[in-house]
C-alpha cells in the first residue's frame, strides 16, 4: 500500500455538532457543509479559515445537493423539508415541506429532484414548479441513499430494510430489488461509465452489483470495522474512497477492488469518530472527509 501517498492538507472547522454533508460547488476549490448544528457553510479551499456561513436552520441537515445550472443550493433539514437556497446572497427562495422525517440524500435527474427520507419514501419533486410528483413508498424502513445511472436509465436506492430497489428513470416503475447487505444500506454508487454497482452497508461490507447481469453480485469485500457510510469516486473514477463508523477513510483502486492507503487518526492525523462524508474534488486531487468530530478533513492523495 506504500505506493499511495496521503498527506493532511488542512482542516476546516466551525460546525458545532457533526458534520453529515460536503459537496462541491461551482469552481473546484468551492464547497459546501452542513451539519446537526443546522448550520451551512461555504468554503474555499484555498482560503480554508474563511468558511462563511450561508444559512442556520433549527434542525440537522444530513443532505445538500448543488444546482449546477443555476447556482444554487438544496438543504435537506430534518423533520421540515427542503429549501432552495441563494447562497450568495444568503437568501431563501422557497422552501417545501415533504417528510416530518430525515432527509438522507437528494440528487438530480433533469427536471426532477429525488429525495430519499427516513419514512422509506423516494420523493420526486419538479424543481422548476417546486411541487411534489410522486412519492414511491416500497418500504417503511428508511431510504438512506440514491445512485443514478443515466446510462442505464436507471436509479438505485439504498434502504434500512437491507435491499436495494432499482426504478426506471423515465417513469419511476420498480425494476428490480433484492436483499443486498446484512443490515441497512447506507452508501450505493455506480461506477462511472460501466454497468457496475457498488454498496456499503452497516454490515461493514463493500459489494459490487452487475447490471447487465440482473444484478448478481460479482464481488464481496469485508471492508471495514463498522457500518461504511459513503462512498465517493476520484475524479477520473480510477479510484474511490469508503468512509466509515471506524474512524477511518480507506483509498482503494476501482477496477481491482484492492486497498492502497488506509487513513486513520494513528498514521494520518486522521479523525477520532466516525467519517460521514466524502467528496473527491478536481482541486488538487484533494478529497475532503466530514466527521462527527465537527471537522472536515482536506487530504492530498497521490498514486
């Protein structure tokens, strides 16, 4: 594994409880974190002292999702719904309630928003009328992640229940559904540009799930300690990185499915609690991790 170079770069810090969500913004150096404080803030990795805060809501938010086409923000705050968010000028637009439950992921597929909630319901929601479509409720466990291939015309859906349900982008109808994992799926990816499909689970499992196969697993690797909580692909998708209830982030290579760095707090500095969140951006390569300790962790990978 020696062949991986990890290096702490900085760490950004000024949430007040854990941090649930990273995700980038409009410039690579640009991103965005929320937390249970309720609390989202921007930041500029080259200037990483000078995190802003753009909005302070009364509950958790464990989600975020950035618009791309219009420069905005969508918060997931816990128990209320979601707000669409002029984070420039620190202004609400609108706001829609849609659960009294979590909010555990939202995700983009044209004109449609997909919110996964902690009442099992997969929320479609038109972003331009800014109105609930649909509400596809397969299970009362918990939704906790969504994956979307638009090759595949297809969206995968990690639930508490253990499976993994598979909807057709065009009309939402269920395709497919399995039990996947031992216990609660909490992170599901597709591999950028192939028919695979990979899963973390609280079972502490990886698995790698072939579309072009019905689905039949193709790979199971006992990955970490404790529940995997999000995975996240390097921007070239020739690597990903798993975060865990271990306290540790782990670096593997995709087409292998081997592990090269392990990063923890006894070699790397790394965090004390658990890693809830990943995002691998284009500045620099530089992966960020958020963690229960409050703090976001900014690492230099090279291969």
């Amino acid at each position: 594994m020696s062949a991986t170079q990890v290096t702490k770069v900085q760490t950004l810090i000024g949430h007040r409880d854990c941090v649930y969500a990273v995700t980038a913004g409009a410039e690579p150096q640009a991103i965005f974190s929320a937390a249970g404080d309720g609390m989202v803030v921007s930041w500029y990795l080259e200037k990483p002292e000078e995190g802003e805060l753009i909005a302070k809501l009364p509950n958790s938010v464990y989600s975020l999702y950035y618009d791309k086409k219009e420069n905005l923000l969508i918060v997931g705050q816990n128990y209320e719904g979601i707000h669409l968010l002029d984070w420039r000028n620190k202004k609400e637009l609108a706001s829609l309630k849609i659960t009294s439950s979590f909010i555990f992921d939202i995700q983009q597929y044209e004109n449609d928003l997909l919110i996964a909630t902690g009442e099992g319901s997969l929320v479609v929601v038109d972003r331009d009328r800014w109105i609930i479509k649909k509400k596809i409720l397969a299970t009362e466990k918990s939704a906790r992640a969504i994956a979307i291939s638009t090759q595949l015309g297809v969206v995968a859906i990690g639930y508490s229940d253990f499976y993994i349900r598979v909807f057709a982008l065009d009309d939402y109808r269920l395709i497919k559904e399995w039990k996947a994992h031992a216990n609660s799926v909490f992170t599901l990816q597709y591999i950028p540009d192939t028919h695979f499909l990979i899963s973390g689970s609280r079972d502490a499992k990886l698995k790698v799930w072939d579309a072009s196969a019905d689905y039949q697993q193709v790979e199971e690797i006992a990955a970490h300690l404790y529940a995997i909580n999000h995975i996240a692909f390097s921007p070239d998708a020739r690597n990903f990185a798993t975060a865990s209830m271990d306290k540790s982030v782990k670096v593997w290579n995709t087409n292998e499915m081997k592990l090269l760095k392990v990063i923890d707090k006894a070699r790397h500095a790394g965090h004390s609690t658990s890693v809830n969140k990943l995002l691998w951006t284009t500045h620099y390569n530089q992966l960020l991790s958020a963690s229960d300790d409050r703090s976001i962790s900014v690492w230099d990978v090279k291969f």
